[in-house]
C-alpha cells in the first residue's frame, strides 16, 4: 500500500509540475506576443518618420507631410541636417496617443545619411525614456531601407536588440531581424490604407536565463487600419517546449491562439 501511495504521489507531483510550466511557457509566449506588437509599433514609427523625408524629396506637390504621416499632431518632430547626415527627433513628452489607441511617452532618436539618390540606405534609432502603454523600453534598432525589393516595395530589414520591463516588474529581453515589406498604400496620402507583410526570427531571454525563440513561418500581416495583427505564424520554442503562435485569419481583434504539439489550443488576448 505504500509504495503504491508514493507512486501515486510521484504520478501526482509529475503531472503537477508539467501544468506549471505548461502555465510558465504560456505566459512567456504571451510575454512574446505583446513584445513583438511593441517592436512592431516603434518600427511602424521610425518607417513612418523616415518615409516622410523620402516622399518629400520625390516633389510630389500632391503629398504634404500631414497627409503622410501615422504621427498624430502630439508629437514633436525636429530634423536637423548638418554635413550629410539627417538627426530626427521624435518627442512623444509625457503621453502622446497613436492612431491605434497605444499611448506613448518618451524620445526616439534617429540618424541617416541625407542622400536623395541611394535606393538603400541605413537608419540607426534608439530610444529614451520610452513607454508603451507603461511598459518600458529600452535599447536600439538599426533599419537597412530599400525604396524597392524583388516585388518593386518598399522594404525595412530591422536588427532589434532591446529590453522590456513591464509595471509589475517582470522583464524580458529582445534580440533578432524582421524585414517589413511594404505592399499596400506606400505614398497614397492616407496613412488607413497601409499593409505590410512581416518576415524574420526573434530570441526572447527572461529573468530566469530561459530563452525562447520564434521563427515566422507564415509572413505577418500588419494592416494599419487594425490596431493588431491580423494574420500569420509563429513557430515557437522554449526548452523543450514547443507550439505555434497564430495571430488569425485576417479579422481586425486582439485575439491570438497557441497551438501545442498535442494539438492543444489556447487562446490569448494580445
């Protein structure tokens, strides 16, 4: 009778611990999911910012840098260009609201070479005393712009490499490439028609040294218009645990699935 009572508790204790990291990796990818919307809003940013520039050297006097720009009328912008290089800063103060409701605090500094002929160009960017939504964060990007890819788009390939920290104390950091393709509404003067299709991979570490990795195995789907992703995969991995991350079917919501390797679903709120 005791030995099976001890193994009956052995089952037990077993069972438990594996729900608990079961809980453990699903909170992290949800950790995740919110840092890429994050990443995803200072990069629509710093491409916003800079395609103002380069849309105003095209002289198409149809075009005005209000009808151009994602950037509501609370931030403040200053450009200043001194021997062949452009330095932008992006003041959002103490709490400037986006189109897509994220309310923002803090400065994005950003620096390129002032070029108007290159069909490439790199962009360095970091950040200062920057909030999204109250969560810090911290660190830098550097953006390889091309004015046109293989499929004649705009093209952003960004290196992310930051820190995040949320209220409560909890943080993570941040460190990979995405490239952010350009295909709808580049030029067009309302900022509502713009879709980007998103690629790359992304290394999440946590506070207890545990990493997570996620390679994008169906392209990101980023329409402007939502305040969310509204479709692709991610593959994910922690450890031995592994599942996939799927931002929907192309319906405008805050809701995202993830798909274990027992065919699992969890839905999350992003």
């Amino acid at each position: 009778m005791g030995v099976l009572l001890m193994a009956s508790c052995s089952k037990d204790n077993a069972t438990d611990t594996t729900i608990l990291q079961d809980i453990d990796n699903l909170t992290a990818s949800e950790q995740s999911a919110a840092i890429d919307l994050m990443s995803e809003d200072i990069g629509m940013i710093i491409e916003d910012a800079y395609t103002v520039d380069e849309l105003n050297e095209s002289n198409d006097i149809s075009r005005t840098p209000d009808s151009l720009s994602y950037l509501p009328d609370c931030v403040t912008m200053t450009t200043v260009v001194m021997n062949g290089h452009v330095e932008k800063t992006i003041d959002f103060g103490d709490g400037c609201t986006l189109p897509n409701g994220h309310v923002l605090s803090g400065i994005i500094f950003m620096s390129y070479l002032h070029d108007t002929n290159t069909q490439t160009k790199e962009i360095l960017a970091s950040l200062q005393n920057f909030f999204i939504d109250g969560v810090s964060i911290e660190g830098s990007k550097s953006v390889f712009r091309e004015r046109s890819n293989a499929n004649d788009n705009p093209q952003s390939t960004f290196t992310v490499d930051i820190l995040v920290t949320w209220p409560n104390g909890a943080f993570a950091s941040r460190n990979g490439q995405k490239v952010r393709e350009w295909i709808e509404g580049y030029g067009s003067g309302n900022w509502g028609d713009n879709i980007f299709l998103i690629t790359g991979n992304r290394n999440t570490i946590f506070p207890s040294g545990a990493s997570a990795s996620g390679d994008i195995t169906n392209p990101l789907r980023r329409e402007l218009a939502c305040n969310f992703l509204v479709s692709g995969t991610v593959d994910l991995q922690r450890n031995d645990w592994t599942g996939t991350l799927d931002f929907g079917d192309g319906a405008c919501d805050n809701l995202a699935t993830i798909t274990l390797v027992d065919g699992t679903v969890h839905q999350i709120n992003l």
